[in-house]
C-alpha cells in the first residue's frame, strides 16, 4: 500500500493499517504526550515533541497502545542467527542470553513500567540553543539543599539515575541526614530520549557543557555542583575547563584520564591501568568506531528491530558492570530493559550514535580543570586510573576514593553506594 493511500481491507485477508500508521507505531511516533503546566492532563499524541522555547514546559510520557502493539509483533517475528561458535562472550552476545532477555521482555516484563517510573517524577523540556532538552527536576523539601547535575552517557539514559533521586532528594528516608540533600537536575543529551534530535552538526561535549550551565542558570540555580559518567564524564569535565558562574566543583565516576599523563618510569599501579586500557582498545572499543563513522547506516538496523537495538546496548551491561559477565545479578532484567525501552521507542539509535561523531578526536583529557574535583573508582570499570594521574590533571583534586563494588554504570549497579559517594564528596562543598 503507498503512503497515502487510505486503509482498507486486502481481499480474503485482514483489516490493513495504512504505511503511515505502522510507520509511526514502529518508531514510536505519536506514541508520546507532551503535557504543558497548563494542561498537563491532557495528552497530545503527536509525530513529534512539539517546538520548545526557553520557557520551562511540563512533560509527561504517554506511550500509545499501538506501539506496543508494534513492538510485541516485531519481537514475535525475530529472525535469530545460528549460535556463536566459541564457548564465551568473545563473538558478542550468545544467543542462549539473547534468547532469555527477549523471550522475558516480549512476555513477562512490563510494557507500563517505564512510563509510570518516569511519570513519577517531575520532568520538563526547554530549549537550550536552539535545540529541545527534556530533564527531570526534582527539589529536596530542605530548601538549602545543594543542586546537583548529573548526566548519563551511552547506552545510558535518564533511566539510570532513577533510584538514586529519593536518596538524594530526601536522605533522612535513606539513611542520610538533612545536610545530605540535593536539588537533583537530570537531562537528557542531545540525541537521546525525549531530548531533540540535532539535525546538523555541532552538538559536541563542550557544547552540551555550555548548555547545561544555561539550563541551571534557568532553573535559577546560583551556585551548584555536576556529575558524570561516560559521555556524563566528559560532558562534566568539559564543565570544568569552562568554569561558569556557579559551579562549585565536579564529581567524576569515570575520569576522564586516557591517554594517561605518565611521567618517568610508570608504577605497578599506572602499569596495570595501562594494562587494562590496552586489552580495552584491543577488543572492546569496535562498537565505538562504528558510532563513531558509520552512526547512519547502525541506524537503520537498531531502529528497525528491536532484538538489535537490545543486544547492542546489553552487550556492554555484560561487558561493563562488576558482574563476572552475569549483569542480571546486579541490574535487574526489568531496568535494563526500562533503558532499552527508551532507545527502542524513541528510534534514537542513531541520533545517539552521533555523539560519537561529534566528538571523534576530541583530546578532553589533555584539558586541565582549575576547579576542585573528586573522583570515585569503582572496581569494576573500563580501565582503574591511579590517583597520581587524577593529582597530575587536576590541580584541585580535593576527593578520590575507591569504591568496593561496581562497574561503569555506577548509579544503576550500586544506587546507594553512588549516593554515598555523592554525599562525601561534596560535604565539604555546603555553604
């Protein structure tokens, strides 16, 4: 049927939706409400976010039926490739594990679940250079609570940072005190989730830094602090080199140290993190160089089946989280699928692939951060810089510890540990 044509019924067949409209519930268009503070019952279902300007809008997710329906149809018709022929991991994904994560969300997870997690919390969207971010925003009740914001990177989202909210918003509930708390800002980057698609280049790290600066200017925030993982790492110490009005410090799960500054002949400790650096380039870094070149021609894959775009982002669940390659044990199957969701039904595949792009040379780690920073490994990272290489980069290095469990995905493996390690950092930062 061409696009355009009415709907109608194929003789001898069933019911036929027209191109258009399997079009749009395949990519999850029109499979989202975006409420204003003046209507926010009330739920357009549109192709696309509407234009945002620089006020602050109100923003609920409401996901269309048809799109599930979509969904649920296109994992019923996986068309599977024959099993790896290694005994490991080496090849990618194993089908067996696959399987098992497909089958569950196809059957048993939630099709929900994701829209109530993120409805739970206040969430907006306003536009930062010309461009729509969508954020979560959520006040401690104690009013000299410390703002904080905290960028995700890839394949994380905004999903990421969910359970730490309660923790950090309101600590006497978890264990903290009323000094512990912080205002909590959470965007989403350009490219992904319900932020907009760039749709030329130049959306690069320092260019998210510098519009997230504007975006805590805009909430009215004087004086505030920012964290990062990931591409969130990179973002945040871009925050540092630049310095705006505010910013007190920066906290780093995954310092932004490679290539390492060595100096002389290297420690056992800086030879091991070479080590480790080394077997990472060796065999992990393929899916980089591809969303790196080739985002465009991923794309197509990922948006179109779901199984891709899922085995793509639970390969490095496996391969990055302090689980002896089991990330079941220390991410539930449910949360990393909530993640998956928001790839999935936003078609931001690509648009996500594309930071990747924009920051192909990009030398961060050579940049000096005249700002006080702290750092906190977790055992299970990419690579385990040492501390001298954190004292060689930045000057006001004021906090480093290493953690006892944990991988790259610090805030989703280990919600309360990520927590505390935000409230120790940054004690010394209240006012």
């Amino acid at each position: 049927m061409e696009e355009g044509l009415p709907s109608g019924d194929i003789p001898g067949g069933t019911p036929t939706p027209s191109r258009r409209t399997l079009l749009q519930a395949s990519l999850g268009l029109g499979a989202f409400g975006f409420g204003s503070a003046k209507a926010a019952s009330q739920i357009s279902i549109v192709v696309e976010p509407p234009p945002a300007n620089e006020a602050v809008s109100a923003f609920r997710v409401a996901i269309a039926p048809d799109a599930i329906a979509d969904l649920r149809r296109r994992l019923a018709m996986t068309r599977w490739p024959e099993r790896e022929t290694v005994n490991d991991g080496s090849q990618g994904v194993q089908l067996a594990r696959a399987r098992i994560l497909i089958e569950y969300w196809r059957d048993r997870y939630d099709m929900g679940r994701l829209e109530r997690r993120l409805n739970a919390f206040p969430q907006f969207r306003t536009s930062v250079d010309g461009l729509g971010i969508h954020f979560l925003h959520v006040r401690s009740k104690h009013a000299n609570a410390l703002p904080i914001i905290l960028t995700h990177g890839w394949p994380g989202s905004v999903v990421e940072f969910l359970d730490v909210i309660g923790p950090l918003t309101d600590p006497e509930a978890h264990g903290g005190r009323a000094e512990d708390a912080f205002h909590v800002v959470i965007p989403s980057l350009p490219g992904y989730g319900f932020s907009d698609k760039p749709k030329q280049v130049g959306w690069d790290v320092p260019r998210i830094a510098t519009a997230w600066s504007t975006l805590m200017k805009r909430l009215n925030y004087d004086r505030w602090v920012a964290q990062g993982g990931d591409w969130g790492a990179h973002v945040t110490t871009w925050l540092g080199v630049q310095k705006p009005e505010g910013l007190a410090a920066i906290h780093l799960n995954f310092p932004t140290l490679s290539p390492p500054p060595l100096e002389g002949e290297p420690t056992a400790e800086e030879k091991a993190a070479i080590a480790e650096l080394k077997a990472f380039f060796r065999t992990g870094v393929g899916y980089g160089e591809i969303q790196e070149t080739r985002p465009q021609t991923l794309g197509y894959g990922l948006v179109d089946s779901p199984v891709g775009q899922a085995t793509w982002i639970y390969e490095k669940f496996t391969d990055w989280t302090d689980s002896n390659r089991n990330p079941e044990s220390v991410i539930s199957r449910d949360a990393m699928l909530d993640d998956i969701m928001l790839y999935w039904l936003t078609a931001t595949a690509a648009s996500s692939a594309r930071l990747y792009t924009e920051n192909s040379g990009n030398q961060i780690s050579r940049q000096v951060v005249d700002i006080p920073v702290g750092v906190s490994v977790f055992p299970g990272e990419i690579y385990r810089p040492p501390r001298i290489w954190g004292e060689r980069t930045y000057p006001k290095l004021f906090y480093w510890n290493q953690v006892s469990k944990g991988g790259h995905f610090a805030a989703f493996e280990q919600p309360a540990l990520f927590t505390s390690e935000l409230r120790a950092c940054f004690a010394s930062m209240r006012v």
